[in-house]
C-alpha cells in the first residue's frame, strides 16, 4: 500500500516528530468497542493492551484513520495478564475483535492452530510487507504464512541503571561482567540501596533473568531445544546453572525483601529505579517509554541509563545475543466479518510516518528497515539508537519463553519459576518439574 520512498518518508518524520507528543497526549480516552461489530462498513474493533504511553499514540493513529476514511474503528484496552485469558477464551467467541495485539511466537501459532487467525499472506501488499525488518516480521510468520504485523517498537530486554545511585556507590560504570554485577550488588546493599528492582508478583518479570542467563551460559541452542520440544531439553546443565546463578542472586539480597509482591503493571519496579530506591532494574525496551511518561524529570535530566546484560565468564553464548520480544503483533481475526477493512486499517496506520513520529517520540524504535541512521538524528536518539544497534547486530534474538512456548507449557514454567525466585523450589526441582 505504500509507496512513498523510504528516505523521503524519514525526512518527514523530522518535521512531524515535533508535533508527535502534542497530538499523542491530545487523545488520551480509550474508545471501547464490543464485540467483532463488524459488517463490511468501516466498522471495527481493535484489542490491546493497556498502556498509558502507547495507547495515546494508538488512539491518535485511530482516530486519524476514522476521519480520513470515514470509518468507525473502536480500540478496548486491557491488563497484560488478563489480557492473555481473554484471548484464549475470546478469539474463538461472537465477542472477537476484527484486530487484535498478540506478542507472535508460540502463542500466535497456537490461535492459528485453533484456526482463529486470518491467513495475511496474500492480503498484505508486498510493498508495505518490505518496510519491516524481516527478524521482526518473521516473528508473525506460522508456516511460511503471515500472520502478524509489527505495531510497536522492537522489544529486546536491557539493564536499565540510575546514574546518581550509581555515582553515590562510587559505580562509574554498568556491569559489564557477572563478576561487576555481583560487586556492584554488594555496594548498593552497603548503601541500604535494593541493588535491583524486581516486580515479582508477576512472574514474567522474573523470566527474563532466567532467558538471560540460559543464554549466556549455554548458548541459544539450549532454548532452542526446549522450544522444538526435545527430549531431555531441560535437563541440560545450563538451565541448573542458570537457576543456580539467580538463587544466588536471591540469597545475596540482590532484589531486596519485598520482590514477590511488587506489581509491574502498577509500575512498581520502575518506580523504585526512578526514585533512587533501586540501582538496576532488568526490563523490555518499553520501560524507557514508561518512564517518560510516570517520571519525566528522571529521564529528561539525563539520569537513566542503560546497557547489555553482563558477559557470563566459560558461557557458550555470544555477549550480544538479545531475548524479548522482536515486537508486538496486530493480526486479524478468523470470525471478521470484514477482513479487507481490518488489513486496510493495519497497512493505513502501523507503517505511516505519523504513527512512526509518535512511536520515536515516546522512546519506541520502530521495526523499520534502515532507520539507523534516521534515528540519529531524531528523538532520543542515544537511546533508540542504543536500542536499534542491540537488534541489528544481535547474532540470535530469542523470543521471551512464554511467548515462544504453547501455553500449558508456559503456564508451568512460570509458576515454578516464580517458586524459585521465592525459594519454594530449588534448581534442581525446577527442572524434574519441568522435565516430567
């Protein structure tokens, strides 16, 4: 559907990145529809999730596509967590949205496996199909078939520190080794510092050290195994050692005493990073947009920062190999009642300059090919810079596990996961578990 040249559509950004926040935050309410609604007339509803700085550019992208084609496209918002259920009972339903955001993976493969995704291969222009990066487009690929297309920025996980804690701990640099960031642990706690922010009541935030790690000492190749469901995947050495590693982190006092009941969707963790009760926090690219928006001062006066996980000393795993998310997805579901109007829409809004301007100006990094050196030269362009190198040069990105992994399976994973973290279960527990 696009034709406009990939230079020429950048440059626009420039002018447009301006006006971007203006017209993000100018449309804050969250219009909500029921059910798919949808009768060939313009009519559709969007499902996603609930995010106070996205949404807002969401709702902008939305409310610019009614009026340029006088249609009626409604967005409902919801909760991560329950928002994850709704899908697995929702998608099949009468209530099913025409659009809805999914995070790719296994957990896309399976509603297509239970034929509630609309196959987008054919549907798509090819041209518009061109303007993403293809690592992250594949993450919406099901056999050779496309059923999702990138909507957000790229999601790879990064340690995120506050600089003036750091500083006050006599800590001139991020930890760039295992080794630094034990050393580093320790001079926080002296400092009655957390050392780490750590939502632990929800225990996806606790997964991410876990893909970290794996990856680091044994290589990308020992999820891969447990991915492909091979036997005896989960008991290879790395993923003792890697549970190992974070239960020291545990009994080192590492996340503090309060962890398991800290929210992240309540923005518990990124409030204690950005008040100077935490040094460190491990998180998705997105936390650097939800700072922005719950703590401005923090961000603006140049007091976050950010690098890679640390190095892990005899690890199999290439230090610059990322895990998260590629992206978020929007795909159309298998029940619309109008499916041209649902493809119309994601071509007409995820990939225009616009609703890219808005992404970039809330810290995003579209998954856009050859942006790199745009970024430079637009909006917080030391961090989408940072973010966009991480993925371009990243030799594997991992997909977080519970999205990669069918859902019965990451259910169980993450419950016994979360029993690690909370010393209910040790390494060598986690992997019987998970093993039989």
């Amino acid at each position: 559907m696009l034709t406009v040249p990939r230079m020429k559509r950048f440059a626009t950004l420039r002018t447009a990145a301006a006006v971007a926040a203006v017209t993000a935050l100018a449309l804050t309410a969250s219009a909500c529809g029921s059910g798919s609604g949808a009768s060939g007339s313009g009519t559709l509803t969007v499902w996603s999730l609930q995010n106070d700085t996205l949404n807002p550019v969401q709702q902008s992208s939305v409310a610019s596509y009614n009026a340029a084609h006088h249609a009626k496209v409604t967005m409902k918002t919801f909760v991560n967590d329950p928002y994850k259920a709704k899908l697995q009972t929702g998608l099949g339903g009468a209530e099913a949205p025409d659009v809805f955001l999914n995070w790719g993976g296994g957990n896309l493969a399976e509603y297509v496996k239970a034929g509630n995704v609309a196959d987008l291969s054919t549907r798509l222009d090819s041209g518009f199909r061109k303007e993403f990066l293809p690592s992250v487009l594949a993450g919406g690929t099901v056999g050779g078939k496309v059923y999702g297309v990138p909507m957000e920025g790229v999601q790879p996980v990064a340690l995120f520190y506050n600089k003036t804690v750091f500083a006050a701990a006599g800590i001139k640099e991020p930890p760039a080794s295992w080794a630094q960031l034990l050393t580093d642990i320790d001079r926080l706690k002296a400092r009655h510092i957390t050392p780490i922010a750590l939502a632990g009541s929800q225990s996806w935030t606790e997964l991410m050290w876990l893909e970290y790690l794996l990856d680091r000492v044994g290589g990308p190749r020992a999820f891969a195994a447990i991915e492909a469901g091979k036997a005896g995947a989960w008991q290879d050495p790395a993923v003792a050692t890697a549970l190992s590693m974070i239960r020291d982190l545990v009994d080192r006092g590492a996340f503090g005493k309060k962890y398991s009941t800290l929210g992240q969707d309540s923005g518990g963790a990124n409030a204690l990073l950005s008040s100077g009760k935490a040094g460190m926090e491990l998180m998705g690219s997105w936390a650097y947009a939800d700072l922005l928006t719950t703590a401005p001062a923090f961000v603006k006066a140049g007091k976050l920062g950010w690098t890679t996980f640390p190095t892990v000393p005899g690890g199999k795993g290439d230090p610059r190999n990322v895990v998260g998310n590629p992206c978020n997805y929007f795909s159309v579901t298998e029940r619309s009642a109008d499916k041209s109007g649902a493809v119309d829409f994601i071509e007409k809004t995820v990939a225009q300059p616009s609703y890219i301007a808005d992404l970039l100006s809330i810290g995003h990094v579209p998954a856009i090919a050859g942006i790199k050196g745009q970024l430079m030269g637009g909006v917080n362009p030391e961090y989408t810079g940072f973010i966009y190198g991480m993925v371009a040069d990243a030799p594997t990105f991992t997909q977080s596990w519970d999205q990669a992994l069918a859902p019965d399976v990451s259910a169980e994973m993450l419950t016994d996961l979360q029993k690690a973290f909370n010393r209910l279960m040790t390494p060598k527990q986690f992997v019987q578990a998970m093993a039989s």
